[in-house]
C-alpha cells in the first residue's frame, strides 16, 4: 500500500552518552550556583549515532513508514550518511559540509533518569534550507515535523511549511531558549501541532506568554510528554491524558521523545485517532529506553501492537 511521506528536520549527530550513579538533584541542592563548580563521575561512556532528526528518522522507517530527512552531516559524517542510506532513509536532501565537523551530544544521565546535557551544532550551524529542491517533492508529503537544529533553519523551515500548505508538527525542544518569543509564536502559528515535553512546555509558555488554550486558537492539537507519567493530548475539545507504557527494564531514557515522534507521526500519516497515534508513541517510546543509545537495531512490529494492546486494552489500528 501506497504511504505518503513524511519530511524530518532536526539535527543528525553523534551521541556520548554517559551514566553517573548517583543524584544530580542532591549533588546540586543547597549549593551556591553563581559559584558552581561540580564535576560527576561516569564510570559509563559510549558513543553512538544520534540527533533528533535521524533518531525520528530511523524509528519512522522501522514501522515502515517513509521518512524524507533534510539535516547536515560534517567532514566525519560520511559513514552516518551511508548507514541512513543503508537503512533505506532518503537522504537526498542531507547536506555534507566540508568545513565543520558533525554536530555532537554530551549527555549525562544519573541513577533518577534526570539530563545534563551540551549539544556542539559543528556542521548544522553552516547548513541551508533546500527550500527550492524540497518543492519537487511536496505532493508527496503528508506531514512534516522541524525539530531541534540550528534556530535559523528552524524558522525557514516553519515559514516554508506554512507557505506550501504542508501540515507541521513543530517541536523546539531544547531550542526553545535559542529561539525569541515572537520567533516562537510565528512557528506556532504556521503549524498544525505543537510537542514539546513537560519542561519544554513550561519554558515555552513562558517565553511566550501562551497558554494551552491559546496554542489551540491556531493549532488542532498540543502533546506534552510527561515521561513515565505519559502524555497529555490537548485538542480544541478536551485534554486527555494517555498512560505511558511500561518497558521491561529502563537502560537509558534518551531517544525515548523522538521514538514517540515517530509513532505519533506514522499514525498521523495513517489518519489514525489522536489517542491511537499517542499510544503508538508511547509504545515506541518504551522500546528505546530499554536499550544503551537512542537507535534500535530492528524492531519487532507485533511485540509493539501486542505491548500497546496490554497497556490499553484495545488493538492499534492495522499497520
């Protein structure tokens, strides 16, 4: 069966991830921090592939859905293009700069699932918006969603959705502090949705001034992700909260937001309820905390539709 695809911005990075044991709350409280001074010991380190947009990428295309990934990759970047290629991602519209290298991630995680993280853009900082080749393949495109990257491709992003018509999911995430109040509105106003996770929110609507309500004045839904408390699904007529589902064990939270993008945006591709659409995410998002790394190597479609259907009691929709 014919799928539409679905158009990713976001950044393509490496990913260091590393554990500290202890409580990044505790080391903290109490303390001076117009003089702070920490260092935490991580006993674990590893390097992965990472960045919003391949991780949604990735995810998308393991439920068998067609991503269309625009991003920038650096000098080391010519492997990590290969394997999104080699994992039958369309990059046609990922550029390869010559003069940075590709954007890394340090994360930090401790023993409460809390993040300390610093994010170097290298490439993405100097990429471009492709917005004319981009117009060849808009008749394709049933969803869009422009994550976290360089701000300014952010907005050329949003501004071109809006002029094309194209529905978007418009998730600053971490940008939220990069991006002012009334760049921040402007994204909003162009988009059919609004993700952000519970933090983000907070950030979001007080930069902005917006609450729930007047998000929706524009928008026909806002998620925000509440971790293992789940998500609240906020439309025009009510907000309903969806449980999270349980992993069998918690590794690493990290990727666990964009693998919920994923299943959100298959399902939105599907024209699926909201509330199915949300518990696919949910779904997804329970995959990746169980493993080290925000990419799973393969996935297992039945043991997710089954995994969804004990958490909620009903079936997903047919993939």
């Amino acid at each position: 069966m014919y799928m539409s695809r679905i158009l990713i911005t976001g950044s393509i990075a490496y990913d260091l991830l590393l554990s500290y044991e202890g409580s990044f709350a505790d080391a903290l409280k109490g303390k001076d921090v117009d003089r702070l001074s920490v260092s935490f010991f991580a006993p674990h380190l590893k390097r992965h592939h990472g960045g919003t947009g391949s991780n949604i990428a990735w995810n998308l295309r393991l439920l068998g859905g067609e991503p269309l990934l625009v991003g920038t990759v650096g000098t080391d970047g010519g492997s990590y293009w290969a394997l999104l290629e080699e994992r039958g991602i369309d990059t046609s519209h990922v550029e390869q700069r010559k003069d940075s290298i590709t954007a890394t991630a340090i994360i930090g995680t401790d023993n409460g699932e809390r993040q300390i993280a610093f994010f170097h853009p290298g490439a993405d900082a100097l990429g471009h918006w492709p917005a004319a080749t981009l117009c060849d393949d808009r008749d394709d495109i049933a969803w869009a969603i422009v994550g976290a990257r360089n701000p300014v491709l952010m907005l050329e992003a949003a501004r071109w959705c809006g002029a094309v018509g194209l529905p978007l999911l418009f998730d600053p995430a971490q940008q939220i502090v990069a991006l002012g109040a009334d760049e921040l509105r402007s994204a909003i106003g162009a988009s059919r949705a609004v993700i952000c996770n519970e933090y983000e929110w907070s950030v979001l609507s007080e930069r902005t001034g917006m609450q729930e309500r007047d998000i929706l004045k524009t928008a026909e839904f806002l998620i925000v992700t509440l971790g293992d408390k789940g998500v609240a699904l906020h439309t025009k007529k009510e907000m309903e909260g969806i449980p999270a589902c349980t992993a069998d064990q918690v590794v690493n939270p990290t990727g666990a937001g964009d693998a919920f993008r994923a299943g959100l945006l298959f399902g939105l591709e599907k024209k699926w309820s909201l509330t199915d659409c949300c518990r696919l995410g949910a779904a997804m998002g329970s995959k990746v905390v169980e493993i080290e790394g925000t990419q799973l190597d393969a996935l297992d479609l039945e043991e997710v539709w089954e995994r969804a259907k004990v958490t909620y009691g009903e079936k997903l929709p047919v993939a």
